[in-house]
C-alpha cells in the first residue's frame, strides 16, 4: 500500500519527501485554505513538481458541466494531477466524461461500497472513501473499505482505494490490512507513523552502553 500526503502545505511535502515514503499528494480546497493559499493552480504544480507522482486537485462546481470545465482547465496544470470529483448524480456525470479524455478522476468524498461501485463504473481510477467522518458519525469507516476492496476484488474492478480522512496511524494500518491501495495521511499521522516510545529508549540503551564500553577501555 502506497503512503500519500493530505496537505497541501509545501513545507510538509518536502519534508515527507525527504524521508523517501510519500509517493503522491491529495489536496481539497479545506487544505488548500489551510495552506494559506488561493492560488490553486501555483500551488498544485508546485506540489507536482516536488512529488512527481499523483497529486488529487479538487473541482467545486457543484454541476457536472462547471466540474467538467474546471477539470478541463485542472488537467494542463500538470501531468501528474488527478482530478478529484465528489460522488453525486453531477459528480457521476463528470467522471464518465473527464475520464475518457484521457485523465484520471479521484473520486471524492465516498461514503458506501455502492457509492464507490458507481464511480468505478463512471471511469475513476480512484475511489476516496473518507474513513474518519464515518468513524466520527458513528459508523465502521474501515468496514467501508474491506467492503469496496471486496467487491473490486470478486468483479476484477480495477479503481485503486485510497482510504483518507485518515486520523491516526492505526487507521493506516488498518487500511493496509483492509485492501486499500493507498493511505492518504495527513503530515501529523505520518509523524505518529515513524514514533514509537521504545525506539527511543533502545537508542538511548545503545548510546549508554556504548559510551560505558569505550570508557571501560580508558
Ligand atoms: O482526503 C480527504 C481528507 O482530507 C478528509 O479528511 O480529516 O477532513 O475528514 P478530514
């Protein structure tokens, strides 16, 4: 399973990429507020430029010939965007269409293995199903994955999973476990992803015992 960013703040792109682990970036226009930017285009070739690989840019059109042409604008960003379509009727409408330019559609803000049924069949090389919203209203949000991974599975569906809304690294687990092809993590995960208590401690073990052998010698 491929380890995606969900940030669009450059300073923690370039770090992620720096420990070799990122492969892509997913970005939505809450993140990209957050990144203190409106400049969406600027910002996701930059983004593109430093990844080299899949980066997610979202339409906001909430009618499929506005998603359509926003996409058509999106897609001469960059080689590498993908473009992120929420699964509606209009949604639905888009994808079919984006998808036969050639381009590849993210599949944004899934909730059901029927919804992401529906976006595989439109033409989406990938499904986003948003595991910490359903966890947070209540629901198995991982159970949504094994289910979309299942049926893909059983009826050769070839759309990639990303599980997102992703809140702690047990989720990313959890999603490895569960088939998905792709965690898209926020920054703060990805740093609880590297922590564990005991890695300290065996480091400073190590350095003690080390520091004890060379001052045996003296
Ligand atoms: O990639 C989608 C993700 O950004 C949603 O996460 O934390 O806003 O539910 P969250």
């Amino acid at each position: 399973m491929e380890i995606w960013l969900d940030t669009a703040k450059i300073e923690e792109i370039q770090e992620a990429i720096s420990w070799g682990v990122i492969t892509g970036v997913t970005t939505n226009p809450s993140l990209m507020m957050r990144a203190g930017t409106t400049d969406l285009k600027t910002n996701t070739r930059r983004i593109a430029e430093l990844v080299g690989g899949p980066v997610s840019a979202e339409v906001i059109s909430d009618d499929a010939q506005g998603m359509i042409a926003e996409a058509k604008d999106i897609v001469t960003w960059s080689s590498h965007v993908v473009i992120k379509i929420p699964i509606t009727v209009e949604g639905l409408k888009a994808i079919k269409v984006v998808s036969e330019w050639p381009a590849r559609v993210n599949a944004t803000l899934v909730f059901s293995a029927n919804q992401a049924l529906l976006a595989a069949h439109a033409g989406a090389t990938y499904v986003s199903p948003f595991v910490g919203r359903l966890d947070d209203a209540g629901h198995d949000g991982m159970e949504v994955v094994r289910e979309i991974a299942a049926i893909f599975e059983m009826h050769d569906i070839t759309t990639k999973i990303i599980a997102a809304s992703m809140r702690h690294p047990r989720h990313v687990i959890e999603a490895a476990l569960a088939g998905a092809h792709v965690a898209t993590v926020p920054y703060k995960v990805l740093q609880s992803m590297i922590y564990h208590p005991l890695t300290d401690v065996g480091i400073q073990r190590f350095k003690a015992d080390w520091e004890q052998a060379l001052s045996s010698k003296r």
